[in-house]
C-alpha cells in the first residue's frame, strides 16, 4: 500500500475528500451487506465513481470486487457491475480520452503507471486471470463483454505475465477462440482486438491460435465484411493476420497447405473507376498488401518463399497484383506498396520473373510494365518512396534472373537498338538516368545497371560493346569511358558513389573489363589521387570506393598491359599512397553508417534521398572483396606469379574434372534411359504373362465344358440303353441296325482323331521341355519369365493326361457298343420278322432314330469345336513361347550394356580420384602461400546448389 499513496500524491494524513469517504462506505456494504440487492447497489455505484475517483476506488475496492466475482457467480447484473468497474480501473483508456492537449507528458506517464500497477495487483495471483477466463465462456451479454474488455486492457498492461497464464491455463485460448463465433459483432469484433494483444510477439499462442481454425474464421469475417471495402473490423482481422504469419514459418506452412492463399485474391479486384476511395479502404488495401509480402519475405526460408510465389501464380493472385500495378486512379500510396509487393512476390522466382516481363501496360502502343516502371524511376518529379520502390522492383526481377539481365543488356547493344526511336527501351531509360543532371536518377540507374551485371561475367563482356554518342561531330565513347569521364568532372558525391558502386560491379571478376579500364591512362591517375588527398568525411565514402576499384583492377588483372601490371600498380600504390594508408582507405566502406544500414535488408528504404548511398547487393560484394585485396596488395611478385601458376593449374584440373561430371552426368541419363527400357520391357512381359493366364482361364472354362459334356453323354448312354432294352423286347428292325453300325463306326473316327491329336501334344510338352532345358542356364533376373512358361507347359500336360483318360472311357464306351451289336445280330437271327409290322414298333423306332441323329449331330459339333480351340491354344502357346525368347535376348544385352557403363564409371572414378587428390596437394601448395582457397564442402554445396536450381527451373517450365 506504500507505492499506492506514493502515486496518490502527499501524506495520509488529513482529512479525506468526500469522495474517498463515500468510496470506503461503499466497500463496507459490499463486503458486509446480507442481501444481494444491497451489494449490486452499492457495486452499481462504486462503477458510476470509478471513473472520477480511479485511483481511490482500485485501492479500496478492487479486492470486494474480485471477492464478488467469486461468491455472487449465479446473479450476471451485478457480475457485469464489478467487472465494468474494474475495467474503469484498469484500462487506460478512458484516462487518455479525458486528457485535454495542454497536459503534460509526465500526467500521460503517471496514468500508464498507474493502470501497470493495478494489473499487476489484479494478475499476482493467477486464479483471477482463470475466473476471468471462466467468466468469459458465459454467453450473457452483460457478462462476457465487459469480460472481454477486461481481459483485452490487462493485455494492454501486463501482456507478457497475463500470455504466460492464460497458456499454462487448460483451454486457455480456445476459451478465447470461441469469441470468434458469437453472433453478436460487438463481441466478435472486440474479440478480434483481445486476439491481436494475446498473439503479440508469442510463437506458441500463435500456433495454438491458428490451428484453431483461426485462419478460416477471420478470412470469413473479412468476406463478409466486404472485403477491401469494410470498415474497421477487416483492419481489425487483417492486423490480427500479421500477429499471426509474421516471422511463424509453422503457420505460414499451415496457411499456405490450407489453401488460403488462394482466398486472399478477391481482395485485389478492383473496378475502373479508382476515383474517390475512402480512407479505411486505402488503409485495409495497404494491410492486405503487407499480409502478401509477410508470406514472400526475403527473410523467410527460402523453400517456404518459393511454395508461396508458386501459389499466387498459380491462383492468379500476381496476375491480379499487376492489374492493380497498371491501374488509373489508384492512391499513390497503395501503388507504392504494390510495386513492393509485387517485387517480393517475383524475387527469384524464374516463372513469376517471366510472367512480369510480359506484363504490357494498358496505352498506345502497348509498353512493357518494365518501361514503364523505369520511366517513373528516373523522374525527378515523382515522388521518392514511389521511385524506391521501382528501383526494388527491378532489383527482384533481376535477382538470380539471368534470362531478365540478358534481355535487359541486349537493349543497350548496337544490333539490338531500335533504329526508328519509335519506341524507348529499358536500357536507353537507364543510360538516360545515368547521366541526367538529377544525382538520384544517377544513383538509381547505376544500380539498377549493376544488378543488369550481378553475377554474369558474359553480359560483363558483351556491355563493353556499348556505344554513347555524346554530342554531334565527335566520334562515340564506349559506355565504360563515358562513366569514367563523368567521375573525373567532380560531380556530386551520390552520383559518384554510384558510378563507382556500377564499376566495381563491372570490373569485379572480369579481367577483359579491367584491362578496358586500365587500357584509359586517366584512369589509374585519377583514382591515385582522389586516394591520396586528405578530405572532408563527406569525401571519405568516395575515397573507400576507389581504394576498392583500384584493388579491384589489380586482384582481377590478367598483365595483358605492360605499364599496369599488378606489380607495377602495387608499387604505385606504395609510392603515391602507402600501403597503410591505402587499407584504411578501403576500410572507409564498411565503417560507414549508411553501409550498415543497407547490408540489413534488400529493400532499399532511405529516410531522405541524402541517405541513398549503398546497395544491399554492393555491400555483400564489399564483404567478399575487402580481405582478398588487402592480402593482394602485400603480396610480393614471386608469391603473385606462383599463385598465377597455382590457378591455371587448377583451372585446368577444374576443366578436367567439369568434364568428367559433363561425362557422368551424360552416362546416367543413358543409364536412365536403359532403366526406362528395361521398365518397359518389364511391363511388356507383365502382359504376357497376363495374357498366359488368361488362355490358362479359358482352357479351365473348356475343361468344365468337356466335363459337362461328357456327364451329359453317360446319361444320353444310360437313356440309349433302356432303349435297347426296350428294343429287345418288341423287336428291332434291320435298319435300326445299320444305323448302330454306322454310329459305331463314327465313334472309331473320333477314337483316331483323339489319338492323332494326343501324339500331337506329346510332341508339343516333347519341344518345351528341351527348350526348358536350354533356358535353365540364363541368368537369375529372367527366372520370373521361364516360371510363368513352365507353369504353362505342366497345365497343357494336365489338360492332356485329362484327354488321355477322356479317349479311354469313349473307348470303354465303344468296347460296349460293339458288344451290344454283337447281341443285337444275334436277336435279329433268332426274332419274328412279324414283330416289325406292327404300328407301335415302328412309331418308336422312327423317334428313336430322330433323337440318335440329332444327338449324334450335337456330339459331332461339340467334338469339333474343341478341336478347334485347342488348335488355337496351341497357337497361342507356340507365340507366347517364342516371345519370351525375344524377351530374354533383350534382356542379356541391356545387362550387357549396364555392366559396360558400370565398368566406365568405375574407371572415371578412378581418374576423378587422382584428380582430387592432385587437387588437395595444390591447395596445400596454395594454403601455405597464404592463397585462399574455398573448401571442397563449399564447392561441392555450391555445385549441388546450382543443380537444385536447375531442377527447379526445370520443374517450373
């Protein structure tokens, strides 16, 4: 209680205000009255006071309240009391709207501390914060509004401690997600406010946040809302978006699988007439654009930026960012922004570069949205953030873009130039704001062409061939002597810092360029001087970039001029300069403070144009070059030639081995291509076999039939025998007899048949059987094949032992027949030739005689249906059999041809072996001279990098 009347100002001591008396009255009936009407009074009143009297009713007051919330749960009115009266206490708010202009700031401080304290009073024991969180879940209106309000201020105050609770407290915040849900929009949308302050600046609230569901509701609230054109709730939503993705990978991972990005495309559709917009609007669009670029941050991982550019390109998500981009009417803030969303979207992403670079903007004749971009970068008249924001969006499309420089550099080439002038390119916009009189169109321009070269030492070559008429009568000037000339004429130092910046960027890592630049005898001269001058520190920025194109042109030269040679120029330097001196010139760079503001990030953001002096992609160059050209300045000629010779040696090691990846890589796309075959084959005999057991299924259907046929045949036999006996008792007559005859005679034509196709299908299984024989000597891997054939081989065996016995029971049945022919002879001897004249005998032996041929003719049908299948199943078989032949030569020689380029590769190991370790004893060598050498694990990282790259591009196209 001692801090507390610090805060109250003066001694305890006095008499007290009418207020503090009736507050202190008040209390006591709350803690001591009986009836429940008795304390809602009196708690209804201390909230009318406790917004005058603030401090005096959270000192008396607050634990009666808290001790209500406690015991009075069943009655919501005077719940609702306490908890309005505590959020007067508490929150700061109210304090704020009070304040009139002409208070002091330390009136604003001593407010902020005073809601600080209460909330750390409220929060000290943590059960308040959970019955808050209970009270909350209650669905009357009087309660959980005031709840919420409650809960959100001591956010406000306290957010890391009441975060901490409410997460170690069980459902903590899905109590609070359930906010979301409710029908009533005051308590939805001051639900949304309580989410921003609990997701502030903690990763695993957030994650609990989103999965559940968060996303989904809030993208629903904001449909619902209108979109871009709702009021305050989107602002509220998208704002609470932020808190939720930004610098999460986990939950943009989850919002980008959830398909959400996708959602976020109705928000850019905007009409014609972009006239009139409303503030909230511009405010809710600019949100929607920040919401775009935390899912393509440069800072985020980098597989997770490219799953995301892929998304949008795909949903049309930049198609609808670059109609914003080329819109009328369109505030200049939301354009400013979108170019910079737009730029984050493409950065580095080959199929978002190409899609951008065929972007047209809506005139006549039509202009690339590149053109126009640019036109805007290098005029003066427009305004500063929009020109930065055009400079990082030619940045990003350039960004590991090679197609983009090359197409970029081809502008600015003498075949390449448009003769009529009908049209203007990107590079004559560029070489334009190069030597323009504004400095910043200088210094934008020359970065902008120095990104052109970043990293392609081919587009550094081909620039030199670029040819600037500079006024009429006088003969060109290559574009590298006319920035050089424009250095030497002492113009403003961001103009020279910028030519200098697209020097170093030229020169860096291209000795044809360096000896261009050395081959000017003004140059080394001038470069000397500006080094050696003792100037303002306004100047020592200029300075630090010329000791650094000056090492530049000595670590990068290849001594194809005599008269600047490096040791020459390491001896002028000694002379003019001085070594020391000429390394704490060097030293300039980093030390700046500008320098250390751009190495932070990629996007260019400058408070004034005063303070656009460096690039964030110079300043990783200035890194990489600043070690290298100190050790080569102290190097002496011996240590330069033996290094020169270390170099080409492992150039041509590095050829060496090139060409043998070249090699390897070349015999496993054959080795690929032989697996691929190998495959196909695979599948092809996977039908074969298929085919196999399906013939195999039909000649099962065909057994069953023959089966069936042959029962139906016993009974037709048993039905024929009754007959007989029939016969034998009435008589038969004699052409009943001639007609059995024939019968039997047709049943030993069928007997022949049967055996001549049984020695047939012996001479088949005879054939098989050898070249089973043959084939059991072939390699393992075309067992697979020969097992299917030999299964084949033992069903056609069955089917024909199945034959075999069918062909003795037809003899068996011919053996009877013959036997009851014989009986029949001798009852035609022996009976009444009277007995056949009757009327009854004859009437059945004229139907008898119908059924036997009619029966005799479906035997012969059937009979020679089978014939003929199995007659095709041979074929079948015979084709099957000569295929699998096919199949296994094939087979022989691609193992013939793998076991070859097993071979090969084995005997290029053996080479790259030697190689590497050739390799390893010169980077001793080199290690010892003091050379650096990058480690294998870099090479190799950097190798397997730009193939990943590859694939990548691959994959997009």
């Amino acid at each position: 209680m001692n801090f507390l009347r610090g805060v109250m100002g003066g001694p305890s001591a006095g008499p007290q205000p009418s207020g503090a008396d009736t507050i202190q009255k008040l209390c006591d009936r709350v803690a001591s009255s009986t009836l429940l009407d008795d304390r809602r009074d009196a708690v209804r009143a201390l909230k009318s006071l406790s917004k005058k009297y603030r401090l005096e009713v959270g000192i008396q007051a607050m634990e009666h309240l808290i001790h209500v919330l406690q015991t009075d749960r069943s009655d919501s009115e005077i719940i609702g009391y306490a908890l309005d009266t505590l959020y007067n206490v508490i929150s700061n708010d109210l304090e704020e709207e009070e304040q009139d202009d002409s208070e002091e700031e330390n009136s604003a401080k001593q407010v902020d501390d005073l809601g600080s304290q209460f909330t750390e009073i409220f929060i000290k024991q943590q059960e308040n914060v959970t019955l808050l969180l209970t009270l909350v879940e209650e669905f009357d209106f009087h309660v959980r509004w005031p709840g919420v309000k409650l809960l959100t201020s001591l956010l406000k105050q306290q957010g890391p401690q009441v975060q901490q609770i409410i997460l170690v407290s069980p459902m903590g915040v899905s109590r609070l997600m359930d906010l979301l849900a409710d029908s009533r929009e005051v308590i939805r949308n001051d639900g949304v406010l309580l989410l921003q302050q609990l997701t502030k600046s903690n990763a695993a609230i957030q994650k609990i946040v989103a999965f559940e569901n968060a996303f989904e509701r809030l993208l629903d609230i904001i449909t619902e809302e209108g979109n871009s054109d709702g009021g305050i709730v989107v602002e509220d939503c998208l704002l609470l978006l932020q808190n939720l993705l930004k610098n999460n990978n986990s939950n943009q991972n989850f919002f980008k699988e959830g398909s959400y990005i996708q959602r976020m495309k109705p928000w850019f559709e905007v009409g014609d007439d972009n006239c009139g917009w409303s503030a909230q609007k511009v405010t809710n669009l600019h949100l929607m654009l920040q919401l775009v670029r935390v899912l393509v941050s440069p800072t985020n991982p980098p597989g997770a930026t490219s799953s995301c550019q892929k998304a949008m390109f795909h949903c049309g998500l930049l198609q609808q960012l670059c109609t914003i981009l080329m819109a009328t009417g369109v505030p200049a803030d939301i354009l400013t922004e979108t170019i910079n969303t737009v730029s984050e979207v493409i950065r580095g992403c080959q199929t978002n570069q190409d899609y951008f670079a065929s972007v047209n903007a809506p005139s006549n004749p039509p202009r690339p949205a590149i053109v126009v971009l640019l036109m805007s970068m290098v005029n003066e008249r427009q305004p500063f953030v929009l020109r930065c924001a055009v400079l990082y969006c030619f940045q990003c499309f350039l960004y590991k873009n090679q197609k983009g420089q090359g197409e970029i550099v081809s502008t600015l080439l003498p075949s390449t130039i448009d003769a009529t002038g009908n049209s203007v390119s990107a590079g004559q916009l560029l070489c334009g704001g190069l030597f323009s009189t504004d400095s910043l169109s200088n210094w934008c321009a020359a970065v902008a062409l120095a990104h052109a070269l970043q990293e392609n030492a081919t587009l550094k070559e081909q620039l030199l061939r670029v040819q600037l008429a500079t006024s009429i009568g006088n003969p060109p000037v290559s574009l590298l002597q006319q920035c050089t000339n424009i250095l030497s004429q002492g113009s403003k130092v961001q103009t020279r810092v910028g030519l200098l910046m697209l020097l170093c960027t030229w020169l860096s890592n291209c000795s044809i360029a360096v000896t261009h630049f050395l081959h000017n005898p003004a140059n080394v001269p001038f470069l000397t001087g500006q080094i050696a001058e003792n100037l303002g520190e306004e100047e020592q920025l200029v300075q630090g970039l010329c000791a650094l194109l000056l090492g530049i042109s000595i670590y990068y030269n290849d001594n194809s001029l005599e008269n600047y040679r490096k040791e020459k120029l390491k001896q002028l330097i000694e002379k003019r300069i001085g070594r020391e001196n000429f390394i704490e010139k060097l030293g300039f760079i980093s030390k700046h403070e500008l320098y250390s503001r751009a190495a932070q990030k990629p996007q260019p953001s400058f408070s004034s144009p005063d303070h656009m002096m460096f690039d964030h992609e110079f300043t990783k160059l200035v890194k990489e070059l600043e070690g290298v050209i100190s050790k080569a300045i102290y190097k002496s000629s011996e240590e330069d030639k033996k290094e020169e010779e270390v170099k080409k040696t492992l150039e041509q090691h590095d050829n060496i081995v090139t060409h043998y990846k070249k090699v390897i890589r070349e015999q496993d796309q054959e080795l690929e291509e032989l697996k691929q075959q190998i495959n196909t084959l695979t599948s092809q005999n996977e039908q074969l076999q298929a085919t196999v057991t399906q013939q195999v299924s039909q000649i099962q259907q065909h057994k069953d039939q023959y089966n069936l046929l042959k029962v139906q045949l016993g009974k037709d036999t048993q039905h024929h025998n009754s007959h007989g006996e029939t016969f034998q008792m009435n008589g038969i007559q004699t052409e009943e007899v001639s007609k059995l005859k024939e019968e039997l005679e047709e049943w030993k034509n069928k007997h022949e048949l049967l055996q001549g196709q049984l020695k047939e299908k012996d001479s088949v299984i005879e054939k098989l059987n050898s070249s089973q024989l043959e084939m059991g000597t072939t390699e393992q891997s075309s067992q697979t094949s020969k097992f299917g054939g030999l299964e084949h081989n033992n069903e056609l065996q069955k089917e024909l032992e199945m034959l075999r016995s069918q062909i003795q029971l037809q003899s068996v049945e011919i053996s009877k027949l013959q036997m009851e022919k014989q009986k029949l002879q001798v009852m035609t001897t022996t009976a009444d030739p009277m007995l056949g004249d009757s009327g009854a005998t004859a009437a059945t032996g004229s139907e008898l005689e119908g059924r036997l041929e009619q029966e005799i003719k479906e035997l012969k049908s059937q009979v020679k249906a089978l014939s003929e299948e199995k007659e095709s199943l041979k074929q079948h078989l015979d084709s099957s059999s000569s295929t699998v032949a096919i199949l296994q030569d094939e087979k022989s020689k691609l193992q013939r041809e793998v076991a070859e380029s097993k071979k090969e590769q084995d005997d290029l190991l053996v080479l790259l072996a030697d190689q590497d370790q050739k390799i390893s004893a010169l980077k001793i060598k080199l290690k010892d001279l003091g050379v650096p050498v990058e480690d294998e694990d870099d090479t190799e990282s950097g190798d397997q990098g730009d193939e990943d790259e590859d694939g990548d591009e691959e994959e997009q196209d």
